[in-house]
C-alpha cells in the first residue's frame, strides 16, 4: 500500500513536470511570434525613416553650398550663383499667413457645431462623410475650384489672397477633423459636471471644451499648415508668377494706421514654385538651387511638426483621463 | 404606502408624480414611479443594476435633457414653490441652478481646487474675488476637505486622492447653496476610509439641505439614509422609512433583495 502511494506520486509529479515543460514549449512558440513581428516592424520603421533620411541627405549634399545668408536675402536672378529665394518665403509666409486666418476660424467652428451643437441625423451623417472626403480631394482639384471661384467670378486675381484662400480650403478638413477628435477625446463626465452646476452649452463649450482641446486643435492646425507649405499643384492652377524679383507691399507701413492690405492683392510666388522653376532650367547649377530649396522646405516642415508634438505633450501634461 | 406615513413635522421637499421615463431607444425605464423627498433627509435608492434608480435620480437635475430622444411622463414638483421642473416652460438650467449633483466617479475639471469650487459661482456670474474666496472656503469647509487643501488651493485637482477629489466634488456641487444634492453611488469608486468620510459627511449636510442618494451598498443606506426606496424594473416597489424597510418590509421582493437572496 504504501509502496503504491510513492509510486502514484511520483507519477503525479512526473507528469506535472512533464506538462510544464509543454507549457513553457509552447509559451517558447508563441512568444517566437512576439519576436517575428517586432522584427518586421521595425525593418519597416527603418526603411521608412531611411528613404526620407536618404533624400534629406541628398538635397543637402546636392545644395549645401549655397546655404548661406545671401540665399534668403536675395532676390531670382539669370545667375543661378547669385540667385535667392527672399520673393518665394516672403511669398510663403504671407500666404501662410492668409491661410491660417481662413482656416483655423472656419475649421475651429464648423468642428464645435459638428460635434457640439449639429443635431443628429441622417444630414450631419452626410455632412461628415463629406468633410472626410474632402480631406482626400486631389489638391489640384482645390487649384481649378480657385481658378474658377477667386480669380474669374470673385476677380480676386492671381494674388496672395487668392493663394491663402484657396490653400486654407485646402487644410479645412484637417482642421475640422482634428478639431472634432480632440474635442470627442473630453469624457462625457466634465460635461456632465460643468452642465450639472448649471453651465450653459456655450459656458461648457467656452470654458472647458475648448480649454482641454485646444492643444490637440493646435496640433491639427500646425499640420494643415505644413502641408499647405509644400503644395504647388493648386498654386501652379491660380497662376502663381515663377519668377519675380520684388516683394509685396509691407503689412506693416510706418504710416498711421500701420497697416495696409495691399499685399493681398499683390502677384507672388511661393516656395515650391520657385523650386519647381530651378529644375526645370537646363542648367545644373540652378538644380542646386532647387536642391537647397528642398532642403529648407524639409526642415521648415520639420520644425513645425516638431513644435506640434512638443506643444501637444506641453498641453497634455497637464490633462489626465 | 405613502400617505400612511405623513409626518406633520417632515416637510415634502419634492415629489415624482407618475414619472414616467423613455430613452431614445423606446427603453421604457422609469413606469408611473411616485415618492417624495422630505425636506432635510435623505432618501437612498436601492435595487439591483438596471432598475432605474441612476435613471430617476437623473431626472431630478435633468440630466437626461443632454441626450437627444428622451422623454419624461409626468411631474417632479418642487416646493415650496410647486414647480413642476420637467415642464418644458422650465429650463433645465434653472432646475441646475437649484439642485446639484455629484457623481459616481470623481469627476473635478482639469483646473486648480480653487477654480473647481467656485466654477457654479463663475457661471453664475459671480466675479468679485473676495465673495468667492469666502464661498469657496466655505464650501470647501462644508466638505471637510478644507484642512487637506487650504494652502494650496491653486494646485491641479488631479493630484488629490480619489476620496479628496470626491469631498472637492461634493464641495463644487455645494459652492451653490443648492435645495437638493443628488448623489449617484458617490462611493463606489472608493476605499472604506474615504467612504466612510463621505457618508459622514452626508449626515452633515442634511442639516441645510435634502438629499438623494443612489447606492449599490446595502449596508451604507441602513447607516446614512431616513428613508428608502427599492426599485426594480423601473418601478417603484417599496418606500418608506429605512428603519421599517431594513427591519420589516412589507412585500416579499424588498425582504428578498435586502437580505441578499435576490440581486
């Protein structure tokens, strides 16, 4: 009797033993997944990050010397050697600058009234299919829009109004659509709790909805602008000049009242354009040219995605659900 | 089973008549639920997950008024002034105004303890700093939370604890001088200590006004409330004073729920 009692037990313990080593083969297996995909993931990653670092390096191998202060002061020139980009990011900024004004107001309410005060049915359902694909309209669909709205039937011209309006319809989708996320992103309970106290929607909306999003609303529009930067197709379709050797009007004149709006409707020329036009010279030192522009282009973009992320983590650290 | 019980020294501070509440879906959740809550008591809502206890509780701020489609049947009158506050006359943001709530979960805004307190102030138009530094000390005294956080009243409300954050919660809801609190389970989201805090401080509180509470936890509306009402399916089963509810219910079902043999 008590011999069999050992022997079962041994048994006993043989076979657990035995079963966790199964368990920990098959734990082995499974975690080999783990480890594959990882793998492939990261390949991935770094194929990714390497073109865009292969084409960076590029550009500045090609352009590297003419990095240099006369390059953003002077004016396109018959020279490649002496020819600059001052009219393309003066023209740049001050599109930008038109297009932020259209954009973030525009896109800011139409986001508020979608999620907070739009009711609900079949036509809002229609309205934000809709948003979402114009965020996938070609761009150059966006330059004949311009071309047909702004310059022939509101006569606005081939001007730097023209380009910001047309740029700033352009990331109105982004905008709404970032303005709507951040905003869905504030839990039902703040609501609840600002409404409970006897806020009105607007005290909700001003005080707290708009409080807690505007960081990720921020992030949206910074975006939208690095992308409007870098679009040519709708400007080429505006009828955007190449080459231009003056600058606008100033904004800004030492004259009361210290503002004009001349500039609006001045003919411009903007970044990429000028690139585009360097490259399509036979010469190969204005290739160079088109290659440093490139490069700024890049970094410009950069440097605003980066200052998005950074004011994101900014705003968001002080924010916990 | 209410009339039998009408206390002359108890005043009724509201009343359900045959409340009745749809939600958007056609979810018939509240049927022809009828009970009053007497002034400077509290009422607690028992019954089992579902019943309609949160939903009714929510009626009582208009809650429901955010989400499109719902439908109230029926009176919640308020005295002394019989105002019947799911009239559509009456704005859901007057009833507000008059009647408070706190939540389930601790739910402070993503500003300073001092800002969180004298928010209701702020919508109400209050700007004068020195008459909200007084209200906001004294609701914050009110919660008994005062002592924990009056020298850093400027600090973020998150870095309270879950107990502090809800004391800061009862306290935003009092700022207000409201009639009626309303508490939805104030303590499921919390520790023994930080319960036990809180239901004293229920007590406290039914001094300057009336109080409803909802709660999963039998032994806490035994302890903190004067009267009871279970629920169950959306009806109003059984209500009168908790000592005769917990001791002797009169119908099966609440003796049932209460000792555990159903729920």
């Amino acid at each position: 009797m008590n011999i069999n009692m050992t022997t079962d037990t041994t048994q006993t313990q043989a076979s657990v033993i035995r079963n966790l080593a199964e368990v920990r083969a098959m734990i082995k297996r499974h975690k080999l997944n783990d480890y594959i995909f990882s793998l492939i993931g990261l390949l991935a990653l770094t194929l990714a990050l390497l073109t865009l670092l292969t084409l960076f390096t590029d550009l500045v191998m090609d352009g590297y010397e003419r990095f240099n202060m006369g390059f953003l002061t002077d004016f396109p020139s018959r020279r490649a050697g002496s020819a600059g980009l001052l009219s393309a990011w003066v023209g740049s900024a001050l599109v930008m600058l038109v297009t932020f004004l259209v954009a973030v107001p525009m896109g800011v309410a139409a986001g508020l009234y979608l999620e907070e005060y739009a009711p609900k049915n079949w036509f809002s359902d229609l309205i934000e299919i809709n948003v979402t694909n114009l965020a996938g309209v070609p761009s150059i669909v966006y330059g004949l829009l311009a071309l047909g709205l702004f310059v022939y039937i509101l006569d606005l011209g081939q001007s730097i109004l023209t380009a910001g309006l047309t740029l700033g319809l352009l990331i109105l989708p982004i905008v709404i659509v970032s303005t709507r996320e951040s905003i869905r992103a504030i839990p039902t309970a703040i609501r609840e709790a600002a409404y409970a106290v006897g806020a009105t929607k607007w005290q909700v909306v001003h005080d707290h909805v708009l409080k807690y999003s505007y960081g990720g609303i921020l992030t949206g529009v910074i975006i939208g602008m690095a992308r409007a930067l870098g679009e040519t197709a709708p400007i080429i379709t505006i009828g955007a000049l190449t080459f231009i050797a003056f600058l606008p009007p100033s904004p800004i004149t030492d004259v009361a009242p210290f503002i004009n709006f001349e500039w609006l409707s001045s003919g411009f020329t903007v970044l990429p354009i000028q690139m585009f036009n360097w490259l399509s010279r036979p010469e190969y030192a204005f290739h160079i040219n088109a290659a440093a522009t490139g490069a700024l282009i890049i970094i410009v973009t950069l440097l605003m995605n980066g200052t998005a992320i950074w004011l994101r983590y900014k705003i968001r650290k002080n924010i916990k659900w | 089973m209410v009339d039998n019980m009408n206390n002359p020294t108890t005043a009724i501070k509201a009343e359900s008549r045959n409340l009745n509440f749809f939600y958007a879906g056609g979810n018939h959740a509240l049927k022809s639920v009828s009970m009053p809550l007497y002034e400077n008591k509290i009422t607690a809502l028992i019954g089992p997950s579902g019943c309609g206890k949160s939903t009714f509780l929510r009626c009582f701020n208009r809650m429901h008024d955010l989400y499109p489609g719902n439908k109230y049947q029926g009176e919640i009158v308020m005295h002394p002034d019989n105002t019947n506050i799911l009239e559509h006359g009456v704005d859901p943001i007057e009833v507000r105004m008059r009647i408070s709530m706190v939540f389930q979960k601790p739910n402070p805004f993503p500003k300073s303890i001092y800002e969180n307190v004298a928010y209701g102030l702020r919508v109400r138009g209050e700007s004068n700093k020195r008459m909200l530094d007084d209200k906001v000390e004294e609701a914050l005294k009110g919660a008994a939370i005062w002592n924990e956080v009056k020298d850093r009243l400027q600090d973020l409300a998150f870095n309270l604890s879950g107990g502090q954050q809800q004391r800061l919660c009862i306290a935003r809801a009092l700022a207000t001088d409201p009639e009626i609190m309303l508490f939805d389970e104030p303590t499921s989201a919390l520790d023994p200590i930080a319960t036990a805090n809180i239901e004293e401080l229920m007590s406290e509180l039914k001094e300057k006004l009336t109080i409803l509470v909802v709660t999963h936890n039998m032994q806490q509306a035994a302890r903190v409330s004067d009267y009871t009402a279970y629920m169950y399916l959306g009806e109003l089963m059984e209500y009168d004073e908790t000592n005769t509810i917990f001791t002797r219910p009169s119908r099966k079902e609440t003796e049932d729920y209460i000792t555990g043999k159903f729920g």
